[in-house]
C-alpha cells in the first residue's frame, strides 16, 4: 500500500520532485558544453601547448647545457684538442638562444602569442642546436684513439637525444628536426662503418631516433590529455559556479517573496475578517428575521446564500492565515498538558450531525488510559477536524468512518481517521499534500474544497514534532495517520503498552 510521509512544514509549499530550470542556468550550462566539446587545435589550446613547451626549456635551461661541458671535459681528459671547446661554446651559445626564446613566449600574453610564427621559430632554435651536435658527430680528433672516440661521441648523442625527448616534448617534431641531421653527420664522418663497432653504433643511433621519437609523442599525448582535462575542470568548475550564483539568488528572491507574501497575509488578517463579520452578522439577522418578517422567500434565501458564502470565504482565509503563518514560522504553538483521546472524542461529537447528513457511521476506537501529551489544543483539534471532514466529504452515503486513537510503537500517540470512500491514485498522493491540491477523483464527485487541510495538518503536526503519513488504496479508501513523538508524552509513559497501531507505527 503506498504511502507518504512528510516530517517537516515546507514539504507542504513545494513539490520538489519537479525539477525548475532557469533559462540564464541552461545557457551558461550549454556554453560550458559547447566549450568542452571543442577538440583540441584550437588557437587558445595551440597558445597553451607552446607555452608549456616554453615554460618546460626555462624550467631544464641548465640540463643540457651542464651536459655538454661534461662531454667537453671527458673529451679533453681522453686527449682532444680545443676544438671540442669551440664545440661546447658553440653549443651552450645555441641553448642560451633558445632559453631566451622560451622565456619570452611564457612571460609573453597569451594574445600576442601567434602560435605558426612562434611553433617556426621554437623549430629553428632546435634545428640550430641540432647543428652543434652534429658539428660534434663531424669532428676529428689527432689524438685520440678513433674507436674511442667514435663510441663516445654516439655515447654523448644518445644522452642528449633521450634528454632532448624529455625536455622538448610538448613540440612535436623537435626531436626529429634536431637529430636527424646530428645522426646523418656520425654516419658519414664520425664511424668507420667497415668496423663491426662503427657500425653497431650507427645502428643504434639510427634505431634510437624513431624509438625516442615515440616516447616524445606519447609524453606529448599526456600533455594534450592533461590541458584537456585541466580546461575541463576549468570549465566545470566556471559552470557550478555560474549555476550556484544564480541558484542562491533565485533562492533569495524566493525566500523574500515568500517572507512577503506571508507577512501581507498575516498584517492583512484583521482587515479581512473585520467586513467578512459584519456580512456575517446581518446576513444572519436578515435570514433569521430578527428585526421583522421580509415579505419575500426569495430574500430569505439570499440572506441565507449571503451567509452560507461568507462563512467559505472565512473558513478559506483563515485556513490560508494559518498555513502562511506555518510557513513563515509565525505559528506559536500554546503547550499545554492535553488528553488526546478526549479532543477527539469531543471532535467525533461536533462532526456526527454533519455525517448523519450523509448516513455515515463514525466508529470510534479508543485505547483506555491513554496519558496526557503536551500540546496545543487548538492544533490538534484543527487536526482532528480537517481530517474527519475530509473524510465525511469523501465517504459514499452510508459508509463507515473509523477513528482510532492510541499508541504507537515507539511510545508516542496516534490519530488515525480510516474512510472506505474511492481512494486516491498513488501518484496523486503528493498532488493532495501539497498546498491547494486536489485529486482527480475529488474534483469530479466529491464537494469543492481549499485543498489546505492535509498541508494544514501535516504543517500542525511537524511543529508538534510529529508525522503525517497518508494510506490510500483504489476502491478501498484511505486511512490518515497524525502521529505525536513520545516526547511529547508527559505522564503515564512508564505503564503504557507500547502497542503498534495501524501496523508499522
């Protein structure tokens, strides 16, 4: 059977099941993703890419620098001449070149940067590096033992190959365009490829350029993945910020309308019942003819439809005074020690002409020695009233209304008003809690209602601390349950039987 439950008062203003878009939300939303879609090659991402590239040779200026003037001094100690000095100048001149070239592309705006001139002129500083090392694999030496000298120049190429393809991998083919040429330069001066050494080296070095070329590319792959995924979060983070500003000022514009419309409607209270009385009273008068006989049947009636209209129109105001002040957390409750069983009891009585009216049977079942609870009496009678005229308003002439009163499982005390009427479809159930629904079945045969006693009820008993649960079936009817905590209990709780009511309770 199902049911609904509802533990606090604003449940009975807002269904908040419904999702409420905000079309200012939906676009920011949609040019997040239109962003994000975006594959990379855009110019912004291709100014990114170079500055990382940049910001990588500032960061490792010194590394290969460092290794060339280890290479020039293991070439002086193995007996080479000044020209591998000249070498190491040359060499060290066209690194600082290219540092300086990186350190004005990262200091650089990303709007001046414009990514073909810049990723030409990052290729031609690479290129010129590329000539001093094979300028290196080019030299001779008089000195020195050829096959030594031979290994140690393919020795001091790899070194720099492998830590070229680790500085420079964000550009792709900076590699390539570096050693190409270097590589080329060995294998027709620097090895004698008749020597089995000589040429183990030069096929080392050639199968080493596309094998750190690779690794180059896939150290480039994780650079595009991770600008890719830091412009995401980027982005992500700009869209929940964007939707939770307009969030929190939709919610405070909400909350100050709310406050208004609850404060216009509590200042408004005196202004309203004060002219809906005087209609009342004289139309009272009127249809009662205290003042003297109307000659006319059909005034009597009017007076007494003026009556009968006006007594509505209060009973609807002060339902929605009630509700707003509920919600506005303007209600203050008056606690005082009340027996439950005797409010209902005395409600049961002031109900049963009504439902005579309609040949209803109100079948009262009362568990004996029920103690006090600390509450207002003027709630829970408002309870117990809308739920009986609820059900009186929806049982079929000649059925049966049950009213129980007693414990509930835990130690609190229930009320629970069970009708054998049409029932309510389960997905109209939060239809009915919320405040001026209605059900399908109730607008076709039943009286027309305010739709505020269910919302006025559960917003009564979650002040009290308690819950309102809501069991309807097709065909069978409904049974609704207002059930105070036991903390509310003030005396008799240690001698009560804690019995379930209703099952589940």
């Amino acid at each position: 059977m199902p049911l609904q439950r509802s533990n606090t008062a604003d449940k009975i203003i807002v269904d908040r099941r419904k999702r409420h878009r905000n079309s200012d939300v939906a676009r920011a939303v949609r040019k997040t993703r239109d962003q994000l879609a975006q594959q990379p090659g855009g110019i912004a991402f291709e100014r990114e890419l170079l500055k990382l590239h940049a910001r990588s040779i500032v960061t490792n200026s010194a590394t290969l620098p460092l290794l060339i003037v280890i290479f020039a001094g293991i070439g002086v100690t193995l007996g080479a001449n000044s020209e591998i000095l000249i070498w190491a100048l040359i060499a060290i001149l066209g690194y600082v070149g290219l540092a300086i070239l990186a350190r004005r592309t990262d200091g650089a705006r990303p709007e001046t940067v414009k990514p073909p001139a810049m990723r030409r002129n990052f290729l031609v500083g690479h290129f010129t590096t590329g000539l001093a090392w094979a300028y290196l694999a080019a030299m001779t030496c008089a000195g020195c033992e050829p096959a030594l000298l031979s290994v140690m120049k393919g020795i001091f190429l790899l070194v720099a190959m492998a830590t070229t393809a680790i500085v420079a991998s964000s550009l792709s083919g900076s590699l390539l365009i570096t050693f190409v040429v270097p590589v080329a330069a060995y294998a027709a001066f620097g090895a004698n490829l008749n020597q089995p050494l000589g040429l183990a080296m030069v096929a080392l070095l050639v199968a080493a350029l596309p094998f750190f070329s690779e690794v180059a590319r896939i150290k480039n792959r994780s650079a595009l993945m991770l600008m890719s995924f830091r412009s995401e979060m980027d982005a992500l983070i700009a869209e929940l910020e964007t939707a939770k500003s307009m969030s929190d000022e939709a919610r405070r514009r909400a909350e100050d309308a709310n406050l208004a419309k609850s404060r216009f409607l509590a200042t408004m209270s005196h202004e309203l019942r004060t002219p809906l009385n005087a209609i009342l009273g004289f139309s009272e008068v009127m249809a009662g003819e205290v003042l003297g006989p109307m000659n006319s049947p059909t005034y009597r009636e009017y007076s007494r439809d003026i009556h009968e209209s006006g007594q509505h129109l209060l009973d609807l105001i002060n339902e929605i005074l009630d509700l707003s002040r509920i919600e506005a957390g303007r209600y203050q409750l008056n606690e005082e020690p009340q027996s439950l069983l005797s409010i209902v009891e005395d409600c049961c009585h002031m109900m049963e002409l009504k439902a005579r009216n309609k040949d209803l049977r109100i079948v009262e079942q009362f568990e004996p020695g029920l103690p006090r609870l600390l509450g207002d009496e003027r709630a829970i009678r408002q309870i117990t009233l809308n739920l009986l005229s609820n059900a009186i308003k929806f049982s079929p002439t000649g059925g049966e209304i049950r009213v129980r009163v007693g414990w509930t499982a835990g130690g609190g005390q229930y009320l629970s008003v069970k009708d054998n009427g049409p029932g309510i479809p389960p997905e109209e159930i939060p239809i009915v809690l919320s405040a001026f629904g209605q059900g399908s079945i109730a607008i076709k045969s039943a009286e027309q209602g305010t739709g505020l006693g269910l919302p006025i009820v559960q917003g009564l008993l979650a002040l009290h601390g308690g819950e309102f649960d809501l069991r309807s079936k097709l065909r069978e009817g409904t049974e609704a349950i207002g059930i105070f905590p036991a903390s509310r209990v003030i005396d008799g709780l240690s001698e009560a039987p804690l019995r379930s009511a209703g099952g589940g309770r």
